[in-house]
C-alpha cells in the first residue's frame, strides 16, 4: 500500500514530500534491511516477550494468561531467590574490586617501566591469555578446586593440611571460590583502557607533580586517579553490570549448589525456565534484574555527572 | 642516569613477570598434564612427564574434531556476516541521508542497553518454534543480529571520518553508494574492519548459554563438547581420562593462539584507539 503511495506521487513535487523522500532514500533503507531485520527479530522482540511475558502464566506450550503482578510477588518472597540475591551483592561487590584494583596495579606498573619497548612487551604478555577459551579457564580452576586438586595438594606442601577441603563442595567456601576464580584477574579490556589512559597524561601535568615531590604512590593517588576517573567509572559500570548477569560458573561446575550456596538470580531464572518450564516466572526474575541493571546504570551515570561538576 | 636497572625497575619486571606467567599458569597446566597417562596425573601436577603420551591428543581429538569444525564454521560466518551486514548500515547511516535516519540509528544504539540473560530464554524458545534449514543458523542468525550495534556504532565512527575529498572523486568518476563502500570506504577502513572483527570473534567463540540451547548434538560447539567431555560438577567420583581432557583444552585454544600470532597489533591497537571508546 505504502509502495503505492509512494508511486502515484513520484512525479514532478514528489522531493519535497515527505514520501518522494522517503522514496529518495530507498537505497539506504535497502542497506539497512538486513541489520534492522535482524535486530528485530532476534533483539527486540525476544526483549518485548521478556517484558511482556512477565505478566503471565507462560508456560511455552499453552497461551499465555495475564496473572497481573503475581510472579513479581512470588518473586519477592521466595526464600530461594532471597539467598540468590544476597550471593549476588556478594559477587558484585568483590567482583568490583577484582575488575579494578588488579588491572590498575599492573596498568601502573607498566606506565612507570622505562622505554616503549619494555612496556610494549608486558602488555603484549597480559593480554595473551584471551587465548585461553573462558570455559578451559572455568574447567581448569574447577579442577584445582578439587579435593585432590593443585590447592589442596600446594597447601598439603605448606603443611597447611587443616585448611584442605573440596573447594566447591563446601557451601562455606563454594561461592567465594567461584568469585576469585581466575587469578590474578587482569582483564585484557580494563588494562588497556586504563594504560591508555595513564598514556593520555599530559606530560606538563606529570611534570610539575615531579617538581613539587609527588613521586611514588603519592602521585598515584593524586594525580592517576583523578585523572582516570572516567576510565575506573567505565570499568566499575562494566563490572557491576556483568557481575549482575554472571551464571555461567554456577551453571557448569556447582549447578547453583550445595544448597543454594552459588544460586544467582540469572541461574535461577535460567533453571526456571530451561528445568522447570515456568517461562512467565523466569521473565518476571529476568525483568527484575533487568531494572537493576537499568537503575544502576542510571545512579553511576547521575553520581559521574555530579563528581564532573564538582571538579 | 642509570634509571634503566634502577632497583625500582627490576622490582616492576619482577612482579609483572610473575603476574603474568600466573596468568598463563592454566595454560602451563594443561599443556604439561595433557601428556600425562592417569599415574603420572596422580603423582604430580606441575613437572614435565619423563615420558609422553601424545596419544592423549588422539583421544580428545576424537572427541572434539566436529566440534571444532563446528565453531570454526560458526564464528567464522557469524563474524563475516557481522561484518558485511554492519558495513552496509554503518555507511548508510555515515554517509546518505534519508528520513528517519537519526530515529532508527536510535533504535540501534539503544540495543547495547539490552543485556543476554533478558533475551535468553525468548529466543531459545522462539528459534526452537522457527524451521531453519541448517541448525548452524539457530546460532549463526541471533548471534550477527547481537553483533549489529556495536560493530555499526565503530564502523559508522570510522566512516564518518573519511575525508570527503576521496568520497567526492569517487562520485566524480561516477561511482554508485555500492561501488564507493566496496571500492572506497572498506579498502580505507580496512584496519578498523580487522578491529572489529577479532573484539566479536572472541566471545563469538566461547560463547556457551545460547549454542547449549539450540544447537543439537550434530551441531555443538567447542565449549558445549568441553562441558560434556569433563561430566559437569565439581565433585564426581568418576575420575575421566585427565590427560585427554587436557590435550583438548589445549586444542581448543589453537585456532585463537594462530589467529593472535597474526593479528595481535591490530587488536591492541583497536581496542586502545579511539574505536571503543563510544
């Protein structure tokens, strides 16, 4: 219909309607085609049946019914989901000091080498291990976790026999196991962002810190950091956003146990739908995680727009 | 001036050294234990074994061959179709002009506001219920279409910054929109094309969630056929071939190891120019 439309106005004022150029632009909606089609179908939609959904008894055989606020409710009152939340501020918040102060230290330690060449070198050897795929890493570290694994058979050495035990198998230890995983946490993204940043100094500014005696750490403190605070703003976004929707070590090597001592709000609405076949709960657990992330994006952006107007 | 060995300095490149052979340890791990038979395993898991066992490769490569073929064939389509499909938007959205243009450059950009765990189980469900002929674009399709908004944000950059001296000739000498993007724009933006590419092959290739969900047995992925070889779970009594388990973890990081030794640069000099910082 629209095609036609566009048609019968083609002729003599059709440039300046709003339709002769539309039909003007037709070779970049043409080239657009493909990445909109796709967005669409695999992006948007599956996000508006999340949001929409929620609301429902979905259950992916039988048609939906609106059941108003009732998965949010059970949502909020169910114990299991009380423990996954708690696991989660958990992750989050350690999660957060790993993502930062490990890439910082080293991200520091470089800047300060002497020559190009010597910093080129070791930042060429922190971002090598990328090439270890992200599930061998998982499954090596589970297998040091084990009984019989590297850190029990390194403590064994130390004569440090008491502090033995199954990593995760232990609901005490097995969720802090999982968060300090992957030692020593140097994420590749975060030390290049950060170095580049420390490269983006001006030398006038390290200069004069040099003449007034700040060397060391007390340069670190005051004048780093103030000046990476957009990239550490970046990096803590990032971190907390992907802690948040983290399941994937849960998933594969504790199942979210023992107990629920490693359940996260994402494993649980991945286990209520993929095992239980309750989609309407899941989406309603997946919509409230989306709101968290929603809101703290929205706060850390507000608090970096604030912190800038101070300064 | 003997800044050079300074003792501050040789404290730094210890500690880096040692920071980053750690990193490496896992990798260390599974190369020495994948030529371990199960007593060897047993008896220590840091030496080097007096005697091999390559065949521990054989056996996982038995496991994981299809695998691997099948995440080569699915990252490599997935990335190159990324690329095409992003490189045709990028430039309408760089370089024509035409209604609507800033409401759906909108519409694109709002997609990295979307987070995975949200979308997850929708499109499990709603590819499962899609008659696709092959089983290969149950993953292929959603995973270009999660590719679009970041790789359109960067190229749309890239492309903006053109000189319009170069896309003025080519217009002169009465080059077409399609001629100036194959002829002109992706020759210039060839760096940022490798760029992009390499930042989406990495979590193309270990990505697990969406693949585990709809890909069937013929079609797994490295990561999946990983996942299943070890068992799952953290404390089984089954003690598996470790040795072989091993060799494939070492095998499944081959392809990446190859693709770096080529294309490092251009991937740190990506991701520190200006090119993600949108």
């Amino acid at each position: 219909m629209q095609a036609n439309a566009v048609n019968s106005r083609r002729s003599s004022r059709a440039r300046s309607t709003l339709l002769g150029r539309i039909w003007q632009g037709r070779l970049a909606y043409l080239f657009l085609l493909p990445s909109l089609l796709l967005m669409g179908w695999f992006s948007y939609y599956p996000a508006f049946t999340a949001l929409t959904r929620a609301f429902t008894d979905w259950d992916g055989l039988n048609t939906p019914n609106f059941t108003g606020l009732e998965n949010f409710q059970r949502a909020v009152s169910d114990p299991v989901m009380g423990q996954a939340s708690i696991n989660s501020a958990i992750w989050v918040v350690l999660g957060l000091f790993l993502a930062v102060v490990p890439p910082l230290v080293v991200a520091e330690l470089i800047f300060h080498l002497r020559g190009p060449r010597r910093q080129y070198f070791y930042r060429t050897l922190f971002i090598v291990p990328i090439v270890i795929p992200s599930l061998v890493l998982l499954l090596v570290w589970s297998n040091f976790y084990r009984s019989d694994g590297l850190i029990n058979q390194a403590l064994g050495a130390l004569h440090l026999s008491g502090l033995q035990h199954g990593w995760l198998s232990d609901p005490k230890t097995a969720l802090y196991s999982l968060i300090f995983l992957g030692f020593p946490y140097i994420d590749a993204f975060f030390l290049l962002l950060l170095y580049s940043g420390l490269q983006n100094i001006p030398q006038e500014v390290l200069e004069a810190a040099r003449l007034e005696g700040a060397t060391g750490l007390r340069r670190v403190l005051k004048i780093d950091l103030p000046l990476l605070a957009p990239q550490l703003r970046l990096i803590a976004l990032l971190a907390i956003i992907g802690n948040v929707q983290y399941f994937i070590s849960p998933l594969v090597l504790t199942s979210g146990g023992p107990g629920f001592s490693t359940t996260v709000p994402a494993l649980l609405m991945y286990n209520t739908a993929v095992k239980f076949g309750e989609y309407g709960y899941a989406m309603s657990i997946a919509v409230l995680l989306f709101l968290v992330v929603a809101v703290l994006t929205v706060v850390s952006q507000r608090l970096s727009k604030a912190s800038e107007g101070r300064a | 001036m003997k800044a050079a060995s300074s003792p501050g300095e040789w404290i730094r490149q210890a500690i880096l050294l040692l920071l980053g052979l750690l990193a490496l340890f896992p990798l260390y791990f599974s190369v020495v234990n994948s030529f371990k038979n199960p007593v060897q395993y047993a008896s220590s898991l840091l030496n080097v074994p007096a005697q091999l066992h390559p065949e521990n490769y054989a056996v996982a490569w038995a496991q994981i061959a299809g695998p691997m073929l099948n995440s080569v064939v699915v990252t490599l389509v997935s990335v190159v179709l990324t690329l095409v499909f992003a490189s045709l938007s990028a430039y309408a959205f760089a370089l024509m002009d035409f209604p609507g243009r800033h409401l759906l450059f909108g519409l694109t950009f709002a997609l990295l506001l979307i987070p995975e765990f949200l979308t997850l189980i929708p499109l499990y469900l709603q590819i499962k219920a899609l008659p696709l002929p092959s089983n290969y674009l149950a993953i292929i399709l959603p995973t270009i279409a999660a590719g679009q908004a970041f790789s359109i944000l960067v190229l749309r950059t890239t492309f903006e910054n053109i000189p319009r001296e170069i896309l003025e000739a080519a217009r002169m000498d009465g080059s077409g929109h399609l001629q100036t993007l194959l002829r002109v724009v992706l020759p210039v933006c060839l760096p940022a094309l490798i760029s992009v590419a390499i930042i989406r092959l990495i979590p193309v290739w270990n990505d697990f969630l969406l693949p585990s969900l709809v890909l069937d047995e013929a079609h797994r992925t490295l990561p999946m056929a990983l996942v299943a070889f070890q068992g799952g779970g953290a404390s089984t009594l089954t003690t598996p071939n470790y040795g072989a388990l091993m060799a494939a973890y070492v095998l499944s990081a081959v392809p990446l190891v190859l693709l770096f030794m080529f294309l490092m640069r251009s991937y740190i000099e990506g991701l520190t120019s200006g090119s993600v910082k949108g």
